[in-house]
C-alpha cells in the first residue's frame, strides 16, 4: 500500500471513529504499524426533544509508530456536520498559515 493511501486511509479512520464516539471509551485503529487513537465528547448528555440548543463538542486523539520509524505526515483532515448542524465560530482563535509549523 502506497504512503499517500495509508494516509488517507489513516485520516479516514480517525475521523470516521470521531463521528462514531461514545461518551464513555476512546475509538482505536491499527493498521500496518501505524495507531490511531481518537476520543471525543459532548456536552450537555441531556438535550430538550423540542427546540435547539447550543452543544459542546471536544475531540482528541493521538498517532504513534508501533514499529520504529518516522510516521506519515498528516497532509490533510475533515471536520463534517450533518445538514441541521450549525457551526459558531465566535471566539475561536484565528491564525494565518505562516503562523503555523507544520
């Protein structure tokens, strides 16, 4: 398997374990040396059956090597939402891609 499809192959398991998180356990998968692990939650547990509400949504994972040698970089990820869902971005830090060392 080429590098450049083991990345998106990585990618697509982090974030397809990210949209399937359970509150309670971290989503791990291991393929060809490589771990990914991927942990999320939401806040509040409870939301009102009518109506909207404002939801919390933290996500955190990690990659490592099972096997000595460096680990594909990560060129690229995907944040989804489903068609009713709202993103606020107010607050959130803004930063130019000069300002980041990839």
């Amino acid at each position: 398997m080429s590098r450049l499809r083991l990345k998106a192959l990585l990618v697509s398991a982090a974030l397809l374990s990210a949209a399937l998180i359970s509150t309670s356990s971290a989503e791990v998968t291991q393929k060809q040396g490589v771990r990914v692990v991927v942990d999320g939650k939401l806040t509040p547990t409870k939301l009102p059956r009518k109506g909207e509400a404002p939801v919390g949504v933290s996500v955190s994972g990690h990659i490592e090597a099972l096997k000595q040698g460096s680990l594909p970089q990560l060129k690229a990820m995907s944040i989804a939402l489903n068609s009713a869902g709202k993103l606020d971005v107010g607050g959130i830090p803004h930063c130019r891609i000069n300002h980041i060392n990839p």
